[in-house]
C-alpha cells in the first residue's frame, strides 16, 4: 500500500542542515529515497544497517526515524525470518546473489503483522548511493496474505462441513459427467470407495437402465440450468437398494458456461420403510374397525392445565358406532365427548373411561343404556387402554337379554305346569287319550326345558368351568381317600411280613449252624437231607434270595410312601370348594400342585424351586392350586422343546410373593392387556377354552390380592403373584 505522505522532515534531518561534501559532489541519498514514491530504504551490508528510509517506509512499519535508523533490517522482522535474512545479506554482500527478493513478517506497533516483499539487487541502479550500501525496495502485501489465510481457513471448514455433513456430496464434470468429488456420506450409502469412483460415470458402477436414468437427469440440469428435485431415487449399491432424496444443481463459471454439477442427496430409506409400514398398519387397523360388527371408538385423553384427565376427545369410530350414535364421523371427530354426547358424562361412562386409563387394565361390563342414550338396550362394553386414551366397543345384546328373561320364564312357567300336570294325573283317572296327550305336552316342555338349559349353559361357560374344577377337586379327594385305606393295611402288612422275613432269616441261620455241627458219622438220613439242602442251596442261590427278599420289601414299602405322598397331593390339591378362608402355607401348597402335575411337567423343564420360609395366610388353599397348576401348565406348553420353570416366594411386611417364571417362547406385547380377558386364547382349536388364566385372575381378586405379567419374546415369560398377610389386610 502506497502512502501519500512526503515530508522530508521525518527523516530524522532537521531542515536548515549545511550539506555535506558529499551531497556537494552529486545529489544526495535522502533526495532520492524522496523522490521514490514507495517504501524505500538504504542498508549497509553485510550487516543489514539501515542507514537512510523514505516517508512511505516510516508510515508503512509506523515507526519514527530515530526508531529504525542505526538499526539492523533483521532485528525488525519477526524470529521465524531473521536468520534467513542475514544469510541472504551476507550472500548479497560476497556477489553469491545478484537480486534478493524475500517476504518478511514484522510486528507492527499497534498490534498486528506486516508482511512485506522486499527487493535489494547488488548492482546499485545510481552511483551516488554510499559505499557498501544497497537500495531496497518494500512493497506491501498484508492484505493479500491475511486474505489468502481467510480463504485457505475458509476453504478448511467448508471442506470439514463436505466430509462430514450426513447427506451424499458428489461433483461431476459438466462435459463428462465424471465424478471430480464425493465426501464419506456418499461412499458409506454406496458402499463404493471413492478412489474408486473418482474419474468414472455412473455407468461404470450402475445397471444399464438405472444408469441411464442418472444421465438423463444430468443433462436435464445442465441444460435448463435449475435446480432438479427428485423426491424419491431408487439407487442399486453395493450394499442392496436405497431409496434417496436428491437435488442436482448446475455450477457456472463468470461467463454462464456449466463447469460443475454438484449433487446432494439424502439417504431416506429407513424412512420410506417406516411410512410404508405405518400406512400397511393405519389400512388394517382401518379395515378390522370398519369390518367390526361391534360399535368401537377410540378416544384420547383430554386434561386440564393441571395434567388431570377431564375428559375424552373422539378420534374415531366405525361405521357400526355411527349407526349407533346416530352422528357422522365428520362431524364429531376430534370433539370433546362430553359435548357430543352428555349422556355418557350422565350415566357414568365417562368415569369408567377415566378408571380404566388412570389403572391401566381392560374392563368388561354388561350396562343399562337409558332412553337419553341414542340406542338405549342392554349393551355388552369392553374398554381397553392405551397410550393416550381408550378404545371402547359396544355390542348390542338387548335381544340376548330379552331371551335369557324370556327362558327363564318359560323354565318357570314349564315347571309349574309339569307340576299341575303331576297334581292331575295324581287325583284323577286319565284316559288313555289324555295320558298321551299329556305325554306329548311333557315331552315338548322337555325340550323346551333342555333347550333353555343348553342356551343357559352357552352363556354362563365360565361358571360351567369353575363347577367342573370344583367336580374334579370333589374326584380327586375321593379318589384319595379310597385309595388311602388300602395303602394304609398294605404297608401295615408289608412292616409285618419285614419283621416275619427277619424271623426266617434267623432261622435259617440256626439250622445251618446246626447242620454244620453233627457230628460224625452222620446217620444216612440225616446225610441225605443235609446233600438236599446243599443241592437246593445251589440250585437255587439261597443267599442271593435272601438279600432279594429284603431289596423287594424295602422298595415295596418306598413305593407305598411315595404313594402316600401322592395321595396326600391330591387331598390337598382337591380343596377347591372351601367356604371360609383358612391358615395355609403357599410352600406347601405349591408342592402339593407339583406333585399332582410333575408327570405333565418332567417331559417339558426342569423345575427349579427357591421357596423362603413363609408365615401362613388366610387363603382358599384348593382355589390357590388352581391358580398354581394354570400358571405351571401354561409355562409348561410354552416351552417348544425343553426348558426351565423357575418357582420363587418370599415375604415382604404386608404381602407374601410367588414368582413363577419359564423360559418359553414369551407372549406379544399386544396380547398381554387381554391376556385375563375370558375366552381369549392363542393356543390351537381344542386345546384351550380361554378361561384359565380368567378364573385365576378371579381368584386372586377374591383374596384381594394381584397378578402382573412381564414377559419377553423369545426369552420367557414370568407371573408374579401378590397375596396380603392378614384377613385385615384382604379385607381392606
């Protein structure tokens, strides 16, 4: 940078000085450093001394005279450059170089660096300049190189934001379409090294049609010169098809003439897969609600300010709810339905909703519809929760309950005729046509009768459940109990006929002390009968007889235990129909169940038991095997080949808890909520009604008591069971 500063005075020459000899003889160094009109000084060499500087030299390193004057060109110029510039003054100096030219840092004094070219030739180009001194010309080059350090830092960080920024970059030639450039994004979503790929064209590393497709694209752009948006581009890599989102744009150079395409594209597969999956989800869920014969609405939890849920806003129902409803869907979806029907708010259904959420547990319930309601009738409601909300069905079931009224008074009308009918033919003397026809009216109002009874039976099969466990726990403790009595005088008789064996074998030995005691010679009878008994003993190994007998007896009477075990199993088993609470130990309970079962578990696992000691509780002891031997069954069939079933209790101060956990094949997370729902079931037709886990749900309700579910697929499944210390506890 030229400065227009020229005043003679700061040369460090005060105005008025008489003039030397030598200025006298020609003009004067410091008139021609005047006269340059840029930085410009003269050094003595080799030691670099500055003897004489002009005005643009002094503005330039903003310095005063007497600052640099006397001092040598290397102490002003940053570390780095000292050295480097000593050696090129004493190179000039010797004639090794002719013309030094050399870029210098200087610290300036207010802060910032100088940077200066400067240039000093051996020969002078005027023979007034002094002895042993050059001149040296500067010029300045600070704004070039901080600029060049912005752009190179520049350059920097956007080479940085290139490489790592998460989207596909690539650059091609404008005429070739060859790749000039790609950063790590595009080699990781093709699978393709980008040495590999530097200098070749899509055709070199894409299907034919695919490849041709890019192409066109590219001409496209390079033609229209815009912008190109293609939403979605189905690429083949290395790594199988993807699917991106990709934006190609021409690069010009200053007289409008393409020299770049540059590409940027996203790689949106994993989200194309989640749309696609979620649409497939949203149609069947759509398609099962539509094709619903059941009124269903699914609602979303509205709350006040303070988090509470208030109310229930209606995100939708199918085509039989609006029949129902007696609305349109348009016209009530996303409305509070409080509003859209008050009569749910009035007959308590809106606070069912808000108990089913707030618990977490589906609720079924069969409930009066007024006349305010829509439809009124009888309906069957299921409410079932989920995230935000409930989804809630209603099946119309005013028909079911006018039939089972009317059943029921047919039954009650069938019977009191069959008791006139018997009253009759009691007191008087019935024709023979009168006894047919009263034969006939009997046999119709037995079927009628049967008929109701099987409908009766349809719609109370849970209950039919129930009374057939209490059936077989009744089964089963007469069954131990008959065969009770004959284990008992079996092992009565068995300890006899051990004592009797010892007896014999007692004797036995004193004969044989005796025969080996006769003394000879032996009389020909008594010989022969000792020769008997040898051969005997021979023939038919006494002695290994003698330990057979006892083996036997002490396996028969081992066997009688087990038995009584067995037995003892089933009576307490067989309790099912208890009609107060009573003090029972769960451990022992759950023994008794293994043993009942162990033949259904000893194919399928291995039974691993960790029972605490536990304090007794008032329970329905038979009603908790029940539970037990569902729970045991069940993880039992959901193991596919052979597996563990791990029992565990323990006690807490309030509760006791049993932990019965398998290592099946786990349960759906979507199934576990109607898991305890009647009827539902996963296993094949036949194999199961749906009621156990039902029932047991029921029972540990009776003893005020829970029951959670955790289970993972693939890995197993575990019931934990809650039951209260004391009577108080249940019955709070």
């Amino acid at each position: 940078m030229r400065s227009s500063t020229n005043n003679p005075g700061t040369t460090g020459r005060q105005a008025g000085r008489p003039r030397s000899r030598q200025r006298q003889r020609g003009r004067h160094p410091t008139d021609l450093l005047t006269l340059i009109p840029c930085a410009a000084f003269l050094i003595r060499l080799p030691e670099g001394i500055l003897e004489d500087v002009n005005p643009p030299f002094l503005d330039l390193l903003g310095r005063t005279a007497e600052g640099v004057l006397g001092k040598a060109l290397p102490d002003l110029v940053a570390p780095p450059g000292r050295e480097p510039l000593r050696d090129a003054l004493e190179r000039l100096a010797s004639g090794d170089l002719d013309l030094l030219e050399q870029e210098l840092s200087l610290p300036h004094p207010w802060g910032h660096r100088l940077y200066l070219e400067v240039r000093m030739a051996a020969t002078s180009p005027t023979p007034h300049l002094p002895e042993g001194c050059v001149l040296g010309l500067v010029h300045n080059v600070t704004e070039q190189r901080l600029s060049e350090a912005a752009l190179r830092t520049e350059l920097r960080f956007l080479e940085s934001i290139f490489e790592h920024i998460p989207v596909k970059i690539f650059v091609k030639d404008a005429e070739t379409l060859r790749f000039l450039r790609l950063n790590r994004a595009a080699e990781a979503i093709l699978g393709i090294p980008r040495r590999e790929m530097i200098g070749k064209c899509d055709h070199d590393f894409f299907p034919g049609e695919e490849a041709d497709a890019f192409t066109a694209k590219d001409r496209e752009v390079l033609t229209t010169g815009k912008l190109v948006d293609i939403p979605e581009e189905r690429i083949h890599t290395r790594d199988g098809e993807r699917i991106l989102h990709t934006q190609k744009i021409p690069i010009f150079d200053p007289s409008g003439r393409p020299l770049y395409l540059l590409g940027i594209s996203e790689d949106i597969t994993e989200r194309c897969k989640a749309e696609q999956a979620l649409r497939r989800s949203q149609e069947m869920f759509m398609a099962t609600m539509e094709g619903m014969l059941d009124a269903f609405m699914l609602l979303s939890c509205l709350r006040d300010e303070a988090g509470q849920v208030q109310d229930f806003t209606l995100l939708n129902l199918n085509r039989r709810a609006e029949q129902l409803l007696g609305v349109s869907r348009e016209g009530v979806r996303n409305q509070p339905l409080s509003q859209v029907f008050p009569v749910f708010e009035e007959e308590g259904l809106l606070a069912a909703y808000r108990d089913v959420f707030d618990q977490g547990m589906p609720k079924e319930q069969e409930r009066w519809m007024s006349d305010a309601f829509p439809s009124p009738g009888w309906y069957y409601e299921q409410i079932v929760p989920w995230t935000d909300g409930v989804a809630v069905m209603l099946r119309d079931i005013t028909e079911r309950k006018q039939t089972e009224a009317d059943l029921i008074f047919y039954a009650a009308d069938l019977e009191a005729k069959s008791a006139a009918y018997e009253e009759q033919a009691n007191q008087l003397s019935l024709t023979i046509h009168e006894l047919e026809e009263a034969r006939r009216q009997a046999e119709e109002a037995l079927c009628q009768l049967e008929d109701a009874n099987r409908k009766l039976k349809e719609s109370q099969a849970q209950l039919v459940q129930a009374e057939k466990m209490a059936s077989l726990g009744q089964l089963a403790a007469g069954v131990a109990h008959e065969i009770n009595n004959p284990v008992g005088f079996v092992t009565s008789n068995l300890n006899t006929l051990h004592n009797y064996i010892e007896t014999y074998h007692r004797l036995i030995d004193l004969y044989a002390e005796l025969a080996s005691s006769l003394p000879e010679p032996v009389l020909p009878d008594q010989r022969r009968l000792l020769q008997a008994i040898r051969d005997l003993d021979a023939e038919e190994d006494l002695t290994y007889i003698r330990h057979d007998i006892d083996m036997l007896v002490a396996e028969s009477i081992t066997g009688l235990h087990r038995v009584k075990e067995i037995v003892q199993g089933l009576k307490s088993f067989a309790r099912i129909d208890e009609a107060e609470m009573q003090l029972a130990d769960i451990n022992e309970n759950i023994e008794a169940t293994l043993r009942v079962i162990w033949n259904e578990l000893k194919y399928h696992c291995t039974v691993e038991t960790h029972l605490n000691p536990l304090p007794p509780i008032p329970c329905y002891p038979g009603k908790l095997n029940q539970v037990f031997m569902n729970l045991l069954l069940n993880a039992a069939q959901a193991i596919p080949d052979h597996g563990v079933i791990t029992i565990e209790t323990k006690a807490s101060d309030e509760e006791i808890i049993i932990r019965i956990a398998d290592t099946g094949v786990g349960i759906p997370p979507e199934n576990i909520p109607k898991l305890f729902t009647p009827f539902f079931t996963t296993k094949p037709v036949g194999k199961g009604t749906g009621l156990g886990l039902s029932i047991s749900y029921g029972i540990i309700q009776q003893h005020h008591g829970r029951i959670e579910v955790e289970s993972t697929v693939g890995e197993g499944t575990a019931f934990t069971i809650y039951l209260p210390l004391s009577r108080h506890a249940s019955a709070s």
